[in-house]
C-alpha cells in the first residue's frame, strides 16, 4: 500500500511539474530570435545599437554585400550537467537581420564592437559630393 502511494505521489508530483512548465513557457512573450536594435543616423555615419544578451564575438556574424548589412547569430547553451530540470526559461536561439543601406555609405570603413551585451555598430558616411554645374554653350 505504501509502495503503491508513493508512486502516485511521484505521478503526481511529474504531472504537476510538467504543467508548470508548460504554463510558465506559454504565459510569458517570447522574443526568441529577434535581436532589437536602434538605427540612427548622424551627418557622419549610420549608428546601430543591437542588443544581444550573453553572446561571444564569435556567435555573432556582420556583413556588407551589395548595400545590404546582415546581422547574425547563433546561441547555443549547452548543459552538461546531468539533472532533473524544475524549469527551463533560457534556451539557444538564432537571429538574422537584413538591411539596405543607402548607396552614400562607406562599407568597407565599417566598424563594430561588443560590450555588456550591446553590439555597436559603425556605418560612416562618403563625403556628399557638391553639385556640379554644367556650363551651357551657344551654338
């Protein structure tokens, strides 16, 4: 009899364990494999501020093809350590972004770097280019 009850309580207790997961995972938003960001331009050079908690250099890939800055990346968490899980809120993730930049950018002068979570972003600006004036001869 004794037997018998503790495996319904360890039946209930899984159950109830599972459910709160599940209700925890489901209740709160998710925004897994977005990276939020600000865009900003100055006279000089377009400023990108992209937040991207607890990821390396190395999980994260920039580039600048044909106009076009594509932020990606990839996190991966990875336990090694064997145990019974109460809850699990952090999970891998990847993200892609693409942008158009205007044709007035100076891509290979772009700069970038990683602090506190935050990737900052460097796009400088060529020099505008006064407008010419065409002189008009007679015939």
């Amino acid at each position: 009899m004794l037997v018998l009850r503790s495996q319904l309580d360890r039946g209930f207790d899984r159950f109830f364990d599972r459910a709160l997961e599940e209700f925890t995972q489901a209740s709160r938003p998710s925004n897994r494999g977005v990276v939020e960001l600000d865009l900003l331009e100055t006279e000089e050079a377009f400023l990108i501020s992209a937040d991207v908690p607890g990821m390396k250099r190395d999980e994260i890939e920039l580039t600048i093809e044909d106009n076009q800055l594509t932020l990606k990346g990839q996190r991966e968490l990875n336990s090694e350590v064997e145990a019974q899980r109460h809850l699990s809120e952090r999970k891998s993730y990847a993200f892609n972004r693409r942008f158009e930049l205007p044709s007035n950018v100076a891509a290979e002068q772009t700069e970038a770097s990683l602090a506190e979570g935050v990737l900052q972003i460097t796009v400088p600006k060529l020099p505008e280019e006064a407008p010419k004036t065409i002189q008009i001869q007679d015939r």
